[in-house]
C-alpha cells in the first residue's frame, strides 16, 4: 500500500492565482482531512470528510474548497490563493471514524507570494 | 483554538536519558493520540489512549492519561538520535473534533 499520497510537494503561486491539492489514499478509509500547519500554531483542520459526497467544514474552511466524489481522492482547491495561505498542507485519513489513528501524507509546502 | 497544548515547546537531553512532555487539555475527550513528526515528514501516529485508560505502553513510549487533571504525558526512555522530532498531542473530543496541540520539539544529543 502507497498509504496517503500528496501532489505537489511544494508549489508557488501568485497572489490571486487558484490551484488544486491532491490527496489519494489506497487504504479504502471513509473519513479524509486536510490540516495546514503554521509555525507555533500546531496543526489546523480546514475541511473533511466522512465518506464519498459528503464533506464539512473545519476550524479554518475560509478560501478552500473540497470535494469527495470517490472514497480514495480528496481534493483541496484553493480559489485564489493569498500570502496569509502560505502552509504546509497535510491530508489524513482513518479507517472508521474521525476519532480514530489519522494516517498522514507527507504534505505539500505552498508558497504564495 | 487549540485544546490540547504540550508542555515544554522544546526539549534537549543526551542520548540514553528518558524524555518527558506533557499534554493538557480543557474539556472531556473521549480519546487522546500522540503523534511524531520528523523534520520535513508527515506526522506518524504514536499511541492513542482512550479515557477509560490509565497507562499504554508501546517499546520505549509509555503514556498516561489523568482525567481528572485533563492531562496526559508522553515518556520516552533510553532516548536515540532517532527520536529527535517534535511531538504532538491530539484530543478527541465527544462531538468528535480532533483538536492538535503546537507540539513540543525533541532534540537527542549525541
């Protein structure tokens, strides 16, 4: 098994410019997450899901997008990407519930400038 | 805002002495995971503890948790190079939010 994949691993945008994250995993869990982590602030729930169409808005959902139209991929979009999105994005999944042991990817370091 | 929050944000010990951080948080859990995260890698799960649990051991880590004090710690005997990191705690809530804490950073000297 790959476990949770990521692409890209590092990209930089300009402000204003939109971009998609991907996130796959092979392990056939429900429940996928996307996390960005910031110095000192830990990591950060932006979306997830709880299974294949459903989808929910985490602690900091405002300026990126989500959609779960298959079990395995987990999309994030980001609509017009600004400097204060400037992260590491994680995805994560568990096999029953959010409650669960997250299996993370190796994330994905964007730049915004 | 963050629930769980670890105690030291950073750490340094020689190889072969025991580490000890610590995890407090502010409302009932239903269970809380500690996670390791290498420089520049994906965060690698631990150990959960549930809250009906008390102690869990697994090779060198050794993790309590205390309800009552809304507090779990995180040891790690016989200390190697290999266990520089930064550790993160994780609460579960009721409602099912998975909170992390900002982690503390785990330097082995050699």
């Amino acid at each position: 098994n790959a476990g949770v994949t990521q692409t890209p691993k590092f990209q930089v945008l300009k402000t204003g410019q939109s971009m998609t994250l991907q996130c796959a995993q092979d392990m056939n869990h429900e429940y996928m997450s996307w996390y960005r982590q910031d110095p000192g602030m830990g990591l950060r729930l932006i979306h997830y899901s709880v299974g294949a169409g459903i989808t929910d808005q985490g602690e900091v959902p405002n300026g990126y997008n989500v959609s779960r139209s298959t079990t395995e991929d987990f999309p994030l979009r980001l609509l017009s990407a600004a400097p204060s999105q400037t992260s590491v994005y994680f995805c994560a999944s568990s096999q029953d519930s959010y409650q669960e042991t997250q299996y993370f990817g190796p994330g994905t370091r964007l730049l915004v400038l | 805002s963050q629930q769980g929050e670890e105690d030291p944000q950073a750490l340094s010990i020689q190889e072969g002495e025991n580490a000890t951080m610590n995890c407090s948080y502010k409302t009932s859990i239903n269970n809380l995971q500690w996670y390791r995260q290498n420089s520049g890698r994906g965060l690698v799960h631990l150990i959960l503890i549930r809250s009906n649990e008390r102690e869990k051991h697994s090779g060198r880590l050794r993790v309590t948790l205390d309800t009552s004090k809304k507090s779990s710690s995180l040891l790690i005997t016989a200390s190697r190079a290999a266990d520089t990191a930064s550790y993160f705690c994780a609460t579960v809530r009721w409602d099912y939010k998975l909170s992390f804490g900002a982690g503390t950073t785990v330097t082995v000297r050699a």
